[in-house]
C-alpha cells in the first residue's frame, strides 16, 4: 500500500505537470496520511451459471490503478467516439484510469475513464484483477484548477473534432451539486450499488433517484422540443416550396 500511495501521488504530479500545473498542484487534496483502497476481486467464469461482470462505470477519486492478475481478456475502455476498446493483460504494466475527481477539478481536461469486465468465457477459468484505488481527503472543497487555456484549448479541439464525446455513463462529479469530494463520492456509491443505499442511505437514495427523474423528464422534453422544431423548419419548408410553385404557375 505504501508503494502504491507513492507511485499514484508521483503520478497525480506528472499529470498536473502535463497540463501545465505545478508538479505539487493536487496536494492540497491528500490527507497527511492519505487512506487508499486496495482489493482482490476475482470474477468466475460461465461455468453452470451467470458469469460475474462489472458494468460501465467511473472511478471516483483522482486516479486508479489495476494489476491484470490473470491472463484473461475482459477489461474494456470506451474511447471518445462511444467504442469499447480491449485493454489485454500486459505483463509488469498496470492500466491507469483517471476518476471523476480529477475531470471536475480539471475542467473537464482530463476525462474520467468510462470502463466495464466483461466475464470470462465459461471454461476459460477465473480472472483476478487487483485495483488500487488513490484516496483523497473527504474533506476536499471542489476547487477550479488553473490549468493554462492553451491547454483547455487542445480539449475542446479533440471534442470538436470527434464530434463530441459518446458516453454510456452519467458524469455525476458535477461541481455545484456537491460540496465537498467525499460527499460526491459517496452519493457514487449509492447511486452505483442502490441496494447497500436502500437499507443504510434511503434518505440519499431517493435524493439521487429525484434528479435521476428530474434530469430524464428534462431530456425528454428537449428531445421533444427538438423534434417539434425539426418539423416545424419542415412544413416550413414545404409551405415555402409550394409558394413558389404557385408564383411560377401564376407567373406562366
């Protein structure tokens, strides 16, 4: 653990480096003595049953760290464009994906990774992964970074140029709704495990299942706003054909 508090901090500072911060710019969110969170997770094949995935999710913190145990295929990464791309086992590498702390206080600079575990198929055996989760302190304010606009620049040019990003997952790390980082992490978790949030968080849970509500009614009604636009440019479109007709029909 005290390895991998060391390599995930040397990694946050090469990233704030990157986009043009001071190498130190995300300590101020660690505790003196940061807690992390390491676990073996083992993910059973087919077998007689149900193999045991993990959906589309993001990490919540500001970086994560995944040792491929096994040789099985199975971890995916979704790309810009809505893709899920296959991250195989490397040996002596780890995956690194960046969490939802980091793309809030970033910006939007750096994008949390939208990854799933496919289950291994049945007789391919067991696949064992070891994720080490980076903490943060809970008591963290949401702060906007300096990150240089040159820099804010090359991310809206990558958007714009793919068309914008496809993701099959909700950016809930929103900055405004939550105060501090531990509250918006553990609003994730309720909200990713609802069964652990009926019995200990209810309170939370409808409060997570409220804007879950409000925010579909909103996309529907702009989808329907947009389709009544859309229809309405085309019977304007066609009266205004069908005036000309008459002008040149008159004209004759």
């Amino acid at each position: 653990m005290r390895q991998m508090s060391g390599i995930s901090t040397f990694f946050t500072s090469l990233i704030a480096e990157a986009i043009g911060l001071p190498a130190d710019a995300f300590d101020r969110f660690f505790d003196a003595d940061q807690q992390h969170k390491l676990k073996i997770v083992k993910y059973p094949d087919g077998g007689d049953g149900v193999g045991q995935g993990v959906g589309p999710h993001k990490d919540s913190m500001l970086t994560s760290y995944l040792l491929q145990a096994s040789a099985h295929r199975g971890l995916q990464a979704q790309n810009t464009a809505g893709e899920w791309i296959d991250c195989p086992p490397v040996p002596g590498t780890l995956v690194v994906a960046i969490g939802q702390g980091l793309e809030a206080l970033t910006g939007g600079v750096c994008a949390s990774t939208t990854h799933r575990v496919l289950s291994p198929a049945q007789g391919q055996g067991a696949r064992y992964s070891i994720p080490f989760f980076q903490g943060v302190s809970y008591d963290a304010r949401f702060e906007s970074m300096d990150v240089p606009e040159e820099v804010r620049a090359l991310r809206r040019d990558v958007l714009a140029l793919s068309g914008g990003r496809r993701d099959d997952v909700e950016f809930t790390f929103v900055k405004g709704r939550w105060g501090h980082l531990g509250e918006a992490t553990l609003m994730n978790r309720i909200k990713s495990h609802p069964d652990v949030g009926e019995r200990w968080y209810p309170q939370l849970l409808a409060q997570i299942r409220a804007q879950q509500a409000e925010e579909a009614e909103a996309k529907t009604n702009g989808a329907t706003s947009s389709q009544s636009f859309a229809g309405q440019t085309r019977t304007d479109q066609v009266s205004r054909r069908s005036k000309h007709t008459d002008g040149r029909v008159a004209c004759r």
